[in-house]
C-alpha cells in the first residue's frame, strides 16, 4: 500500500512541477518579482520552517524548485517524498496567488498569523482540542451532521474540495468563530492548513527556522490533528495523505483501504477507513488519541464555543431581556450550604409562563447564589463573568454586557426547539458546576420577572458590584502575599511562564491575578500556581527573589531572572498570543504598543506580525515584548522605564 501511496505522489510531483513552470513563465511575462502572502512573517512558511529560507521573490522560487528536484533525484524515500510534494504544493499555491488578479474570494485560502496568535491560547487551554481538515465529497446532509459533531466537541475544523462548497451553499454559519473554514474548493489548499499548523512551532514554540527534525518533531507531537477524506481518493488526495501523515497527522476514509502503520512517523495507523458517518468522527478521535470532554447543559440545542459568537438579529429574536429595553442584571453571591437548595431553579413573577409564552420583551433580574467549601468572596466576579459564555454557548442564545447592563436574547428558532425560561436556569446551574467543579459544591438560580423586583434587586447588586470594584481597585502588587504563574503556553511554548500579579494581568488578557487565583483552587495542579514573592529585590523594576527563582525553574534554565515593570532590563517573556506588543523606539526615546488586529505599519518599519515574528516562543527580547491589553493602564506599566509617558505611538484604535 505505501509503494502505491509513493508511485502517486512521484507522478503528482511530477504534474505540478509542469504546472509550476508555466505559471513561472506567466509571472516573469507579467513582470511580477518579489511578493508577499498576506499577514504572515514568515515568507512561505513551510518552507521558511523546514529549511530556513524565507522566499520573497519570484526568481528565489525558481531555485528553490529545482533544489528539490534535485534532492528527489539523489533520494526518494518516504520522507523526502512527503516533504517534496508539500514544498511544491506551496510553490504552486504561492505563484497561483501572486498571478491571481482578484485576491478576494468567498474562501479562507492562505491563513494568516493572527489567527493562529488569536487562537494560541484556545489550543493551548484544550477549549480548541483538535484540528481537523475535511476534504473531497460529501452531501450536505452528511456535511452538516460531522459538522455539527465536531462543533460541539470544540475541534476547529478546515474544509478543503467539494465539501467547502457543500458548506458554504448551505445557510450555516462559518468562520473561525464558529470553528468551521472553508479553505478552498481545490485540493492542493489543504497545504494552507498545514502551512499554518507549522507556524504555531515558530510563534508559541520558540523553534529557529530550519531546524527541520525539531520542528517536525513539534509539530507531530504538539499539533492534535486529524483529516478525514470523503469519496474516491484521486491521486492528488494521496499525495495530500501522504503529506499529513508525514505530519503524524491520521488520513480517515470512508473507502475500502488497508491500514497505514509508519513506526517511525507514529505509534497509531495513520491511515484508516470508517464507512459509518455517524461513527467517523468518533475514530478519528480515538485513532489520535485524543480525550475530550464534552459539558453540555440538558437544553434541546446545540451548545458548545463554536455557536458563542453567532448573533440574534432583532427580526429573529422570540424575546429578550435587559439592554435598556427592560430592567435586567445578573449577579453572582457566596452563600452559605445550608442557604442554597441545590440546582434549584425558582422563577419568581406573576404569571410568568405566559407572559414568556407570549415573547417580545420581560424584565429579569438573574441571582445566581454559589456555596462551597473552597468558595471566597473574592471569586463572584470571577464566576459572575462566566454567564456572558455560558447562555451565549446556546445556539440561539445570546447574550452582552454583564451586571446592570447585560442584554439577552433568545431566538424564535431557539423557541421552536423547546426552549424555555426555566433552560436558562438550568444552563447557569449545569454550567456552573462543570466549569467551577472544585469551588462550588451547590448553587441555586433566582429568575426575577417583575419589574418592580428587579429594580429594587439591581439597587441592592449594584451596590455589591461597587464594593467589589473597591476592594480590586486597592489591590496592588505589595499587598498581596503572593503571585500566580500561567504555564498553560508552555504546551505550545516550552520555555516561557507567565508571571500575574494584580497589577499585570496574563499578556493574552484571560487572566487576571483573581481568574489566576480562582484557577489554582479550582484546578490546584493545573496551569495557574502560586509563586511565592520572596524578597522584594527592586521596587522600581518590580524585581522579586521568588519569582526568579520560580522562573529559573519553571522555564528549565533559560530564564534567570526578569523585571515585571521593564522592557528594557530582563523583561518577561512572551510565548505568541499577546494582546499587544510594545516597542522601544530609540530616536523618540520612548515605545509604542500596537494591537494584534492591526495590520498596519509602524513608525519603527515593522508590522505587527513582522515584530511578533521577533519575540514569541518564550525568550526574553529586551526593547520588546507582548503585554495583556489591560496593563497598559496599569500603575505598574513600565514602572522600571519611566511608565505611561513613555508611550509615543498607538494606533487609534488601541
Ligand atoms: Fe498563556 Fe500567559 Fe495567557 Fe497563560 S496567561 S494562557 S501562559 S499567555
Ligand atoms: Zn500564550
């Protein structure tokens, strides 16, 4: 079988060379030279990675391509085999793109660096457990079913041939943020989903360009992915197997084929066939070994991150509370145990069944009471936090802003599908005790409906939210006896810890030194532990004895020491998934931030994706570094180098 899977690849090799010295001709004619994907460091990553070359022009490709010919004639096991086709695979997808006039399309195509920083810490903290890369042909019937399963098991999934047009027909939402891509209808585009995978070695895992064996090795062992290939398999989707599997990524058929078993590659098959779509999804997991959790509250809909950012239009909306329509807040209080009866959900207003029944708009006012051994007053906020992606997690539901000025909606779709008002309770009770497992032993839900209710219950939580802003807005760095560490980036980023204060948050912006806090007790040997402050050894700097030595070990030596308020004296590190970047910028005697979102210039000659290309992967990098959006509004900011007034340059919308 693997012969067979080496003959085709030679023979697809062979095709796309042709194809890629038309298109070199096609280029030069045009006079098209030198080149750059859109929103990436990395020239053509893959091969920037692999072999450390960073291709930015026209005539680079052309050598490039005949150094692999070359190789190929030499040795054409399996390895150089699987890594020809992916180099060529990319030539040919780049000088497609450089001669493609119109570079707008209804598909993702190339995807850029920001995604994978934006989405770093999802994979890192497992809410993204898996990728996975559908291609060839499917109905959409069968399409949308996979699709649905693997949304609700929180695996970003790429679509790649027939099937991306499949989806895109249908009226589903897609897009990142419902964790479903549609690549492109050719099957050569699966190498964009490759070609990104390997970037996260570069920006979280700290790896050099051209340091083949490791990167590759990062990549078979850090990046969970599977493909499943629908339909006949024609010879360019076995060379597209055969670079996955290269991958360590396994290929699942619904063909008749014998297994592939590489030893060297991975001790799973990495081919495998599954004709029963309800059970392909299944295998794949089980053939990558994967374990994944799946909480979802009793509710008739489909629930899970994937359906978080999708919107209830008003002509869609059965009823809503709040958003200055009605009186409405959301309020999360420690209790005692023997105060709460448990998972109980009371609905308190006058005729409030019909009242729902009949939709439009409602007061409510929503009382969550927690106890638990382990609960502190201090972890209301924390919790409290949660309701906005608990209900939004709904399809169908949805849900903005937070204490008096949250806002809620539920479809008429949601509707139909038997939800009621009482599931909304049930969600904030399920969901509270799954995420909040080691904190909350019991918690009840209060739906408040009449207004007069509400508006005497708001005055008494809007007191409590003031209380609470008081006691956060006092805590600083000195009264706190100790700090948390976030090591979740270290499955990504090996060498790099995150150190969080109160007065610097996590540099991806999840968490603050309460969420690293409530982490620990609820996860006590998760990614968030305390850190001892030992002695202050530099007020100024914000030096402390036991955070060196936390990250002395922690970062396995690399580390020795770091200054929590300086860029320019041992700053900490960053792994990839900053908020922001700031920037020393010498002639002005000052820095600038700059924001992921933005793709423009700056004044130092370098976009954000080129500086984030400079300091990721757990190093410390003087004159740069990645903060949390949040601190840059701190007392604490740059306190070592001068603080606020440092600044020079932001855009506008940072
Ligand atoms: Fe990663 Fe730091 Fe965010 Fe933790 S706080 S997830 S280590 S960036
Ligand atoms: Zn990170």
């Amino acid at each position: 079988m693997i012969n067979q899977v080496l003959e085709i690849t030679k023979k697809v090799i062979d095709d796309l060379s042709g194809k890629i010295n038309n298109l070199l001709e096609i280029v030069s004619k045009k006079g098209l030279s030198s080149f750059e994907l859109p929103d990436t460091a990395y020239g053509i990553p893959l091969i920037y990675a692999l072999e450390g070359i960073k291709i930015n022009n026209v005539e680079e490709i052309r050598n490039f391509h005949k150094e692999i010919l070359y190789r190929l004639k030499k040795q054409d096991d399996l390895n150089n085999l699987a890594l020809a086709y992916l180099y060529i695979g990319e030539i040919y997808l780049t000088l497609k793109y450089i001669n493609q006039e119109n570079k707008e399309t209804t598909y993702y195509g190339f995807i850029g660096d920001t995604i994978q920083r934006t989405l770093g810490v999802q994979l890192v903290d497992g809410r993204i457990p898996a990728v996975a890369v559908l291609l060839g042909e499917l109905n959409a019937d069968n399409l949308l079913k996979i699709v649905k399963e693997l949304q609700e098991k929180k695996i970003l999934t790429f679509l790649v041939g027939s099937v991306a047009q499949e989806l895109i027909k249908t009226s589903e939402r897609y897009g990142f943020e419902a964790y479903v891509v549609p690549v492109g209808t050719e099957l050569e585009q699966t190498l964009y989903v490759v070609d990104w995978a390997v970037r996260a070695s570069l920006i979280f895992g700290g790896q050099t360009p051209g340091q083949k064996d490791a990167i590759i090795d990062y990549v078979r062992k850090r990046v969970n992915t599977f493909a499943i290939a629908f339909g006949q398999i024609n010879e360019l989707a076995v060379a597209n197997a055969l670079g996955a599997m290269f991958f360590a990524c396994p290929v699942i058929t619904d063909q008749d084929l014998p297994e592939i078993i590489i030893n060297d590659i991975a001790d799973y098959p990495l081919l495998v066939s599954e004709k029963d779509y309800s059970r392909i999804v299944k295998k794949a997991i089980e053939t990558r070994g994967l374990k994944i959790v799946v909480e979802k509250p009793p509710i008739p809909l489909s629930y899970g991150p994937a359906f978080e950012g999708e919107r209830v239009r008003k002509e869609d909306t059965f009823i809503e509370f709040g958003g200055q329509r009605t009186p409405a807040f959301e309020l999360v209080q420690m209790k005692d145990l023997a105060e709460i009866d448990d998972e109980k959900i009371h609905i308190i207003g006058k005729e409030w069944q019909s009242r729902y029944e009949k939709g439009g708009q409602m007061p409510l006012g929503i009382i969550i009471n927690v106890a638990g051994k382990k609960m502190q007053k201090d972890f209301e906020p924390v919790i409290e936090r949660q309701i906005h992606t608990f209900i939004n997690e709904a399809e169908g539901l949805w849900h903005i802003g937070q204490r008096d000025i949250n806002w809620i909606r539920i479809s008429k779709k949601a509707k139909e599908a038997g939800i009621t008002l009482e599931h909304l309770g049930v969600i904030l009770t399920t969901m509270t005790k799954a995420k909040f497992r080691s904190i909350v032993d019991k918690v009840e839900v209060y739906l408040y409906v009449d207004q007069e209710d509400v508006i005497n219950l708001r005055e008494e939580a809007r007191k409590q939210y003031k209380e609470r802003d008081l006691r956060l807005a006092k805590l600083t760095d000195e009264d706190v006896d100790r700090f948390y560490s976030c090591l979740l980036c270290q499955s990504f980023a090996p060498k790099h810890v995150c150190v969080i204060t109160p007065e610097r948050p996590g540099l991806c912006g999840a968490f603050t030194w309460l969420d690293a806090k409530a982490a620990y007790e609820i996860e006590p040997t998760g990614g968030n532990q305390p850190v001892e402050k030992g002695n202050l050894l530099d007020p100024v700097y914000g030096r402390y004895s036991g955070i060196d030595e936390y990250v002395k070990k922690y970062s396995g030596g690399e580390t020795e020491t770091i200054n929590l308020y300086s860029i320019m004296e041992n700053p900490m590190t960053s792994c990839g998934c900053f908020e922001c970047i700031v920037a020393v910028v010498p002639e002005a005697n000052g820095v600038l931030i700059v924001n992921r979102g933005y793709s423009g210039m700056t004044p130092i000659g370098m976009k954000f994706s080129t500086l984030a290309g400079m300091i990721g992967g757990g190093v410390q990098t003087p004159g740069f570094m990645g903060v949390g959006l949040n601190y840059i509004t701190s007392r604490k900011f740059l306190k070592g180098d001068g603080g606020i007034r440092r600044i020079v340059w932001m855009p506008k919308e940072l």
